[in-house]
C-alpha cells in the first residue's frame, strides 16, 4: 500500500529531525557548558593555572590567577627557572629543583598520580613568597601534557609562623615563671621568717617591702 509506505517515510524523518534537533540541543549545551568552566579556569580559579607541552616543553595555557601572580613574562620554562622548590612537604630539605627538572623525563612527575612540591620565589625586595605546587599529566589537543597547579601560601605560612612563635613565647613564659617560682618562695619563707624575729623597726620595715615585692612577682 502506497499510502502505508510514505507514511512510514514520513514518520521515519519526523523521528530522525527530532533526534537532530536533539543532538543539536545536547551538543550546543555541551558547548555553552564547556565555555563556562573554561571561563572559571581561566578568569575566577584563585589557583594559578599553567598548562606545559610533555615534549616541546611549550607553555601553551595560563590562567589570570597565574599572571597576576607570576606575571604574563613567563613564555618559556627557563621564564621560571627563579623557583626552587622540594618534594619535601616539611621543607627541610633544601629548595633545589626547578620546574624544567620536575617535568623533565627523568624528573619527579608520577604518571598516575600528582605530584607535590613546597616552592619559594624570591622577589627583589627581599621578600620570599612561597608556593604549594601540584603537577598532573593530562592530555591537549592530542598530545601529553603537564597541567602546573600554583597556590601562595604566603600569607598562610605567615600565620603558621606567627602562631608558632607566639606559642613558644607561651612555653617559654610558662618555663621562666615556674623556674623563678621556687626561688621566690624560698626567699619569701625565709623573709617571713626574719619579719616573725625580733628587729628595729626600720630592718622590719625593709623586710616588709621586700615580702610584698615578691609577691607581686609571684602574682605575675
């Protein structure tokens, strides 16, 4: 039946346009997703964000937290050959390894995992700014890449050392006071002692003074 048969060819392009059409609905919302945490990568990542060619060794992405932090001069590795860093999460070992070694084929950089590293840049001024770095292979159009992940700790170890000396001047107040405590209260036993004997009224006047004095200190 002739009519049987176009109606099925119409049916057929009816289903197959609302398949496009819903192709191209899912495939302009993959879009529009994408270009939306392209732009958080790129524009609103406190991290800084740089993405380095495993072969060429070639910069080929930086995010603005990158720039803002390490500026936009940085067009080649031996660019951030000033960065020192460690494996050594405790930092006692010595800041010795640029970021050209830890991507290099013999480097540190585990394929199947990050990699971190404590890094330190020295600034002209003096100051030394410090660094959690964290690199992780990945894929860019086709090839094998290194995503470098920089957060500043700066300010954050700032805090730790501000908190650290602020706790050993705690202890070291704490061991002074206990240690000055006994002496104290031997003196002022001892004093007390002589205050109960007889004296001239101005010997018990000084004994008196120097009763009071020490517990003033103990009181401290």
């Amino acid at each position: 039946n002739m009519g049987v048969f176009f109606f099925l060819l119409w049916w057929i392009f009816i289903v197959d346009r609302r398949n496009i059409t819903r192709n191209y609905m899912e495939r302009d919302r993959l879009q529009q997703y994408s270009n939306t945490l392209r732009d958080i990568v790129e524009n609103y990542l406190p991290e800084g964000i740089m993405i380095i060619l495993e072969k060429s060794k070639q910069i080929v992405f930086k995010n603005k937290s990158f720039i803002d932090t390490l500026g936009n001069n940085c067009s080649a590795l031996k660019d951030l050959d000033h960065l020192l860093f460690t494996s050594d999460q405790d930092a006692t070992e010595t800041y010795s390894l640029t970021i050209s070694q830890i991507i290099s084929e013999d480097g540190h950089v585990s394929k199947k995992s990050t990699t971190s590293y404590i890094g330190i840049e020295k600034l002209n001024d003096g100051e030394i700014r410090k660094y959690n770095l964290k690199v992780v292979s990945t894929a860019w159009g086709g090839q094998d890449a290194f995503v470098l992940i920089f957060h500043d700790i700066t300010q954050q170890q700032q805090l730790l050392d501000l908190q650290a000396n602020e706790k050993y001047k705690d202890y070291t107040i704490a061991v002074v006071s206990h240690e000055l405590r006994t002496p104290l209260n031997g003196m002022l036993g001892m004093l007390q002692c002589l205050d109960q004997s007889k004296q001239d009224p101005h010997n018990k006047e000084c004994i008196e003074v120097c009763i009071n004095s020490g517990k003033l200190l103990l009181n401290l």
